[in-house]
C-alpha cells in the first residue's frame, strides 16, 4: 500500500512496513550484526555503492531502515537516521555541520546537555557558540556571522516552555543559507511538523513521545534533502552512534499507539494546567494552551495541539516545590518524559543542574520551577493527587 496520500493515523498505523517472505505482519527484528555475501563480487559491489543491500549493521540494517522510514513519513522528510540517543543525534549533527571556528546559535533554555555538549565538548575543538533568546528572532538575527553553521532551536524549550517561531527563524537562515534544525521531541510529529515551517532538519529524543514506553532510550534525524542528510550520515556511519536493531523494533512498536497516547495525555493536560492555573499556592504555570502563555497566539499557528508537557512554580519557591514532589503518589518522581505515565522533576537540581545558575537564570528556569509530563491516567485522579500534595505545601 502507498502511504503517499494517507491520512496521519494511517501512516502512525502502517509506515515502516517491511515486506518479509512469510508475511509477518509485525516488522522481523533483524538481530545480526552483519550480512553474509553470495561471492567476492557482490562484496566488492555493496561496499562500492554498485549494488544496494546490507553489509553491516552500523552501516545499515532493515529494522532500524524501517523505523527511519516511519518516522521520515510522519515527519514529512525524505529520509532519516535513527540512532542510539537524542544526544548522540543532536551530537551527530554538530560533528558533521560545525567545526573549527564555526559558530553554532541555539535557544538558551534547551535540554541542558544539548547546549553543554557545545559548551564544553565541542568547545575544546574550537567550536563557537550563541545561545540565545530565541523566542525574539532579533536575537538570532544579531547572533548571526559569516561561521555560523547551524541554527538550532527547541521549540517548546525544556524546561520553559518558550516558543520560537520556526517559519521566521527558517526565513531568517535561508537568507544567510545557514541550515535551521529543530528538536521537536516535546510536541512529537503529532503535534507539530518543522519540515513543513520551513526547517532543514528535525530532531527527536525517540526515548520519549515516539517510544512512548519508558523503557528505550533512542533518537532521529529527519532530513528535508539529501545532500544534508547524506552528509550527517557519512559522519553518524563513522561515529558509530547508530540504533540497534532490536532497539529500533522496540521504538516502532511503541510509535503505532502515538497518535492514541498523545491525545489522552493532552486532554488530561489541558485539564491540569487549568487546575493549577486556579489553584491558590500556584504562583504561575506555563502551558501552550493556556491564554496566559505569552506566545499562545504562535502556539495556535504552528502546533496542531499543547502537547503534555508544562512548568509552573508552586508559592514558596523551591522549598515548597520540593515539598509537593515528594508529596505525589500517582505521579512519578523521575526525569524523561513523554512516556504514558505522569513524571515530575526538578530542572534546577536534576535535567538542567549541569547549566550555571547565571545561565538558568537567565533562561528564565528558575529555582523553583517545577516540569511535569502528564501521562495516560485518570484526570481525576491526577488531580486528586497535586491537590493532596499540595495540602502539605
Ligand atoms: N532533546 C530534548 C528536548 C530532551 O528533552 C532530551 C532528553 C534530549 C534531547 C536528549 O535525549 P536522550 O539522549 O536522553 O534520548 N530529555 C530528558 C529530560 O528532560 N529528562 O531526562 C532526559
């Protein structure tokens, strides 16, 4: 079947097939690390591009090529590369895009790795960088030089919830034919499509919305051409970084059920954010889908949906906060996201400790700022639960 002109549901439902001799309907896990030859010749014309066909499993291998397409056709690119993290992808595409003297301008309040990873590894091979606002693209516009070699943005930013603008920032790049990427694992290819606002690259923690189970740790890299697509490859093969297979199986099985889980999670969130928005010991809570968000309006435009994930700040800044998370019993005191079950972290101390506290500061996480992915349960229930916790606050 053609999935060219499906619907969403339909391409989450059946992307990825892989065409297998005894017809099994779930994709074979191809566990081997490497492909047998028919003779020297056909060795000879694998390795030289003459014939198409796997050789080795960093190379290629079809379980792990089926989650690629999959989560391609969802995404809207014309390829893809999964690998064995969101951080070795995000790492991948800097090791092939950037280099010495080449400047890197990224959102300042982003997964706290991805920005270290530049600040103090790529750094040490004379790479520069600008993290920046990025909810004003004036401040991307004068972070702007003739090294730069990639603009990266989070949007909505982890953990703040900030929203940039990508169709401006992919305008703003395209007239310095500077290459636009987006880590849009917070919204998932559910709920927002960056190819189509004009990105060159997406990125996704698949340990999140994609996988969705808690129980996998992966990520992608879906490309809008090939040229960029076969350069970061060449690096990724080289690197090693690339996605087992039973891994990929694992990520796929879980993708079929996204369009469901992303749907139940939002409407529970939808229904959270009021709560906490009317609740008294709730200094402020930052969620797309609420009017109170400052880029609401920007949220309608370029997201289909708010997504699950929000922050707010409980009255008593982080000792109050602190107080609530070891009060919940339904949700789970534990960083990641994204998964069918409701999570509550901490970023000062837990996903963002690694940044200065200036730089938290000035990326607008603050000490007191508390992250939650709603998950699957109840609502009811998850109410039930923040409003107990707060009685101890
Ligand atoms: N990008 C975003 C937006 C993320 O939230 C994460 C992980 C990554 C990239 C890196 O992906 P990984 O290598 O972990 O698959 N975020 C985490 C978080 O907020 N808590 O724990 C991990």
């Amino acid at each position: 079947m053609s999935l060219k002109n499906k619907k969403r549901d339909t391409k989450v439902t059946h992307a990825g097939h892989v065409k297998d001799p005894f017809g099994s309907v779930s994709p074979p896990i191809y566990q081997t690390s490497t492909f047998a030859f028919e003779s020297a010749d056909q060795g000879d014309a694998r390795f030289s591009g003459k014939e198409d066909g796997y050789i080795y499993t960093r190379i290629g291998n079809p379980t792990t090529d089926a989650l690629q397409n999959a989560v391609a056709s969802l995404e809207g690119g014309i390829g893809a590369l999964a690998t064995a993290s969101g951080m070795a992808a995000s790492s991948t595409l800097f090791m092939a895009l950037l280099g010495s003297g080449k400047q890197i301008i990224g959102t300042d309040a982003m997964y706290g790795p991805t920005r270290g990873v530049v600040e103090n590894e790529f750094s040490r091979f004379g790479v520069k960088y600008d993290f920046v606002d990025s909810t004003d693209i004036e401040n991307i516009r004068k972070a702007i030089r003739p090294e730069t070699g990639l603009i990266f943005i989070e949007t909505p930013a982890n953990p703040t919830i900030n929203i940039t603008d990508i169709q401006a920032c992919a305008d703003l790049a395209h007239e310095h034919n500077i290459p636009l990427a987006v880590d849009n694992t917070f919204m998932s290819p559910m709920l927002q499509n960056p190819l189509a606002l004009g990105a060159d690259i997406v990125m996704h923690s698949m340990t999140k919305f994609i996988n969705g189970h808690t129980d996998v740790v992966g990520g992608i890299l879906v490309f809008k051409e090939s040229a960029l697509l076969q350069k970061t490859k060449k690096v990724l093969l080289s690197m090693g970084g690339t996605m087992d297979p039973h891994q990929a199986w694992l990520v796929l099985r879980g993708l079929r059920t996204i369009s469901l889980r992303v749907e139940k999670a939002q409407q529970n969130a939808v229904k959270i954010s009021e709560y906490l928005e009317n609740h008294q010991k709730i200094e402020w809570v930052r969620y797309p889908g609420l009017t109170s968000h400052p880029q609401h309006n920007l949220a309608k435009q370029q997201m289909s949906g708010s997504g699950s994930m929000m922050s707010f700040e409980v009255k008593g800044g982080l000792g109050a906060g602190k107080k609530l998370m070891d009060n919940v019993t339904v949700a789970t005191l534990a960083v990641s996201l994204g998964g069918y079950e409701t999570l509550i972290q901490h970023p000062a101390s837990m996903t963002h400790a690694g940044m200065s506290q200036d730089a938290r500061l000035d990326s607008g996480i603050t000490n007191g700022l508390v992250r939650l992915s709603v998950g699957c349960e109840d609502v009811e229930d998850l109410i039930d639960d923040l409003e107990n916790a707060l009685k101890s606050v």
